[in-house]
C-alpha cells in the first residue's frame, strides 16, 4: 500500500467525477430524462458490452473505429465496449420491441467508451442522454425531436439554445441528379469537402453544370425563415425538391410550437451526420465549446423509419449554472438518530459527529464544511 | 439489415432493460443515492476503466480474476473494466480527495463487469450503490454504515429487512493465539472450512485445544442479543476480547437507533469478505434471492481506517413492490403545444398523434397504452 498519488494515474481521457460535480450530474440526467418521460419516452437500458456484430450492426457502423473489443470467455466470440448508445436503442426497437406499438419511443442515458479522444473532445468516457423516436416517418416526428431537445435542455436550465438544422441528403441527391456521380466517387467527395468547408471557388471549379444550384445552396445559410426563401427559390431537381418541402414544413411546425427559439438553417452541412437520411440537426450553445447534442432522421435495422437525439452531458452540465451548496448541519455526539431523522426530513445534510470531536463542536462543524450546528435544541449558525 | 433478432442475442450474462424497469431502477438508484446524501455522503463517479494496477490495488485486489483487461491503445498500458467500485471510491479517497477533511463521507452508483457471472448471480452486468466512510476508527462508524444502509433500503421501500453482523478476523485471531498458525496453512484453511459450514464434528477434529472455544464459538449465532451474551461468557485471548468487544459496542448503537430491527450475529462467518479488517455485515430480504448487499470495515490504499457498503440493485429492485404505470394521455393532431406543455405540467404523460390517426383518435389512444384522451376541451377517460 502506498500514498503516492503517482500510483493512481487515470488512463488519458478518462478522470474521477468528484463533490460536487458528480451528484449534480446525476441530477440534472433524471430532470433530463423526466422531460422524455413526459414527452412519452420510456426509458430503456442497453447493457455496456455486446456482440460486436450487433453492437455494429445498421446505425453502429459508423462507430466501430471508436470501439473497444474485449473478447467474451464464456463464448469465445469478440464483444464491443459501446461508443454510442443510440444504435443499442434502434437494435432493442428492432428486436425485443419489434412488435410494441409504433410510433415507439424510447429513451436512455448512460456512459460510452471511446478507443481514443478528439482534438476538441478528448474524453474517452461521455455521459450521454437521448430519445429515439421509431416508425414515425412524419414531419411531425422531425419536430417533435427536436422540440423535445429543447424543452428539456431549458427545463435543465441551460441559459442559450439555438438550432441549427441540416437535409445531410440534399446535396448528393443533387449531384446525382447532375450526373455528378458517374464522374466518380473522388471527384464528389472533392466536392463534398468544399461545400463543408463553404469553398465557393473550388465548387464552382468541381460542380460543372450544378454550379449555380450549388452556389445558392451555399447561400442558402441562416436563420430559418430567410435561408428556406433562399433555398425556396433554387430549381432543384424532384428528390431534392422533396426534401426541401420536408424542410418547410419541419421549420412550420418548429416555429410554431416555439417561435422563440433561435433556429438556423445549414442545408449543405452534413459532418459527423454519417448514418443519417432525412433532417438533422445540433442543439447550440453560446460561449459553450462544443455543442449539446445532435440527432436526426435514420433507418433502423428493421429499415423503419426513425429520428432522434443524443445530448453529450459534459456540454450540457458546463452551461448550467453551479447549484448552490446544500447546508450541511453538524450533529455532536449524543444527537439522538430520532433528531438526525428529523433533521433529514426537514432538507438538512446532517454530518453526525463520530467520537472525534470532543472539544469544540463549533469549530468542528466549520472543520467539516457545516454552516450550522445542532446544540442538541435548536439549529444554530456558525 | 435484418429482422432477425437472432442476430441481435446479447451474450450470456448480459441483458436489456426494458420498460418499465429501466426508469424504476433509475429511479429508485435517485432515491438511495439522496438518502446517502442526506447523511452527508457527496457523490463520485470513478471512470469505467482505469490502469489494472490501480483498479487491482488495496481492497481491489480480490477482484483481480472477476476483471475483464483492454489494453489501452494511447499509453500501451493494460487497463481494467471495473469490477466493483469500492476500490475505485477508496483510490480517490486515497489521492484525489486525501487533503480533504477527515472523516470523509463518499456515495457511487453505477454499473460494474465481471468477467464470468456465478451460479446464484449470472448476471455479469451488475447495477452498485454505496457509500464509503474514510477516517473514521470509531465504532460509531461502524454503526453508521448499517444504519445508513437500512435507512436507505427502508426509505426505498424494502418491505423486509435484516442485518446479519459478521467479525471475520475473530476466528483468525483466536487461532493464532491458540498457535494453530504454525501448524501450517493447510490445516488452518481445513478449519475455517470448517467452521463456514457449521461442522461441529470437523472443528472438533482440527481445533485441538482450542477446541472448546471454536464450538462456543459457533454456538454463539443467533439473535444479536442472545448471540452476544454466549460470545461474552467464552474466554477469549485478547486480541480476540477486543473485536468482541467493539461488536458490543456496536450492537448497542445500532439497537438503541433501530431498536425494531431484526439483528443476528454469525461471528464465524466469513464468506466473501476477503478485504475486511473488522465488522462486516450483510443486508437481507425475506424471500429474496440473494443479499440486498454487503459491507464492512477495511483499510484502504493510504492505510486508513474505513468501512462502507454496496448495494446490489437487482436484488433490490426484485424485492420492491411494482410501480404504478404513470397517467397517459393521447394528443390529437391539432392538441397546440401550448396545451401539450401544460397537461405535461400537470403530470400527464402526453403522447402526440404523429400523422397516423386521422380516422378514430380513442382507438389510437388506446393501441398507444393511454387511457385518457384529450377531446380538445378537456381530458376524457377511456
């Protein structure tokens, strides 16, 4: 045995939740997971380890660089340390919730592992919390995700939300329909990279007959109403018309129902939004690195049509304002438990003395952070 | 993609929770977890994984063949899955938090692995909350973990509870005042075999001339009053008295709090308490498979004086009567947000019609599980 902090090093990216961030995180997941409840989301709870092959499976693939692999001794099969619990939750929809009623929906929240952090979010343990939302193909669905995000995130109390909501689809079905395609898989990713880095030079270089289209897709940027009359102007090919339509009436049903919030459009936008097919979107902060959360349109492993969110719980707790400390009473030795009890049930964190402080109860009590003393009548300020 | 659940089989050990449990066991893991912190025991969260020669050390030992290892691809170091969290609490208690003021208060909950799940227990996923006291010799400590331990199980709604208080160290102690020690670890082991099951015939066989104790000894089970007065009347070596002696003090404590109380004493008892350097004890139901948990006094990493204990919240959970299935009430399409928001604020749990139920809302409500409608004035019963 030893003192030597040295020895107990954590691994990079992953750290001790300590008094009191730790409680208030726990807290803040159940108002979080409350709100999905009252929405109608029944929580769900995938285990931490599963087959790599179902751990994997339809929406997973997109995570299996950023999984751990363990190998199962009891059936010599590989098995995954979960990266993301969202595709645990398509796979239980799919399967022991295959014949519930839909449209199902669903919640979790728990811990992820991944192999190795990113440059601006190198924790290799998250906390997440999120719905997910199945057999709904309506615009309705699309909105009520989101609508959902935001209801919980200002119910926790998070100070400045916005929207940002993306069609990740749009762009490759227009450039299928210019052609853009058969001039091969380097040549649309090329484009792909300037449309995401909004590269007006190199898209117009790239995109031959659609450049103009896609010029005014890069134009089509902002808040909601403005960009869509952008966008509502552009001659889009029929699929991406479709989609456009989506969008109009997602944004409708969006601002309707919360015609305060601050909500964006970026319809070229399409990173880290790999397994998706339909609207997407990310919950924004302000003066928060990083964002909430993100979620959007999928097809599950049952190919049902399903939306949803992820929010990242280390995001969130950061634009939360710090709670405010619980007072802390110190109970002397000979504080009957009858009155400890009663202390408790009147909201005291009651610090029962334990035979070590004979002396000064007073100072004590300070030495043990309690602002108040029990004097063995009454509660009395320090 | 595929329907086929059979590809979705989890591996042995390992389950989904479903509705409504999920949210129960939140729940009620919130519910304990509040208790501890009404005692004053503030909250940490130790990662998943950490390095196996952390994870393994102090009390972590004795789980070193329940660990599953990954080999941690940034430090090229091998790490651990925990297994159980106590350790990790005491690590922290040991580094993190050694500065902060003695007696240290500390609660966890959270998921833990094990490598292989046992006969009575084949869940290899395992839901844990507890607390840890650290600095704290007294026998007041000692006390304050089982009663902590019971307030909790009782505000959770444990119908029955018992505490069975264990010495592990008793045997060991009088059998090396009896010199049985340099008769060898052969026959050592052969009698607290022995005396773990309760064969008279076989202690009498091993002890020699600590034969007549060690059958006291084993008489001495029971309720924890009549167990104490036939412990008080043997005539223990020293060390040995001094053990016996802390337990009367702490059965006196524990009594006069909970005077109602079914409290038994098993002094030979020793099983499972590999780490423990004092009073242990375990957590029982009434026809319950299983302990509700366990715990006892050790010595953590920085060499200090601690006791605590761990939950096991299946066990729990199976013991606690069903919740009651929350208020559902369908939205028709064209329910405003407005009057969505406020029957949410009245603890309706609102379910909104997505598009699909134009023909008869009441039918729709109840293939949704709701057994209340909203008719757009007011709430109708189903």
């Amino acid at each position: 045995m030893s003192t030597d902090s040295q020895n107990y090093l954590l691994p990079a990216g992953l750290a001790d939740g300590l008094p009191p961030d730790a409680a208030f995180e726990a807290v803040m997941v159940e108002r979080l997971m409350a709100v999905f409840a009252a929405w109608g989301y029944e929580r769900v709870k995938p285990p931490l380890i599963e087959f790599e092959d179902s751990l994997l499976s339809g929406p997973g693939a997109a995570m299996s660089a950023h999984t751990f692999r363990l190998m199962d001794p009891v059936s010599q099969r590989m098995m995954g340390l979960r990266a993301d619990i969202t595709p645990q939750v398509a796979r239980i929809a799919a399967s022991r919730l295959k014949n519930s009623p839909r449209p199902l929906r669903l919640s979790y929240a728990g811990q992820v592992l991944r192999v190795r952090g990113e440059q601006m979010r190198p924790e290799r343990q998250l906390g997440q919390a999120g719905t997910e939302l199945v057999g709904a193909p309506s615009a309705e669905a699309d909105a009520e995700a989101v609508l959902l995000a935001v209801d919980a995130l200002r119910q926790a109390g998070v100070p400045y939300l916005a929207v940002d909501l993306n069609l990740p689809t749009l762009t490759p079905s227009i450039l299928a329909a210019h052609g853009v395609k058969e001039r091969g898989v380097q040549e649309q990713a090329l484009l792909i990279g300037a449309l995401d880095r909004k590269d007006v030079a190199a898209v117009r270089k790239l995109s031959g007959d659609s450049a103009i289209l896609l010029e005014g897709l890069l134009r089509a940027v902002g808040p909601a109403k403005q960009a869509l009359a952008k966008l509502n102007a552009l001659d889009l090919p029929a699929p991406a018309a479709a989609q456009r339509q989506r969008l109009n009436e997602v944004v409708d049903l969006i601002l309707s129902a919360a015609p305060d919030l601050p909500l964006t459009i970026d319809p070229t936008d399409h990173r880290g939004f790999e397994y998706h097919t339909g609207i997407t979107f990310s919950l924004l902060g302000r003066r928060v690195s990083g964002e909430f959360g993100r979620g959007g349109r999928y097809i599950n492993q049952a190919g049902e049509e399903a939306t949803g969110f992820t929010l990242y719980l280390n995001t969130v707790l950061a634009a939360l304002p710090v709670p405010a400390a619980p007072r802390r009473i110190f109970l002397p030795r000979g504080t009957t438990p009858q009155q400890a009890a009663s202390l408790r049930a009147d909201g005291w964190v009651t610090i029962q003395d334990l035979g070590l402080a004979a002396v000064d109860p007073a100072a004590e009590a300070k030495r043990l952070g309690c602002q108040h003393l029990w004097n063995g009548r009454e509660v009395q300020a320090l």
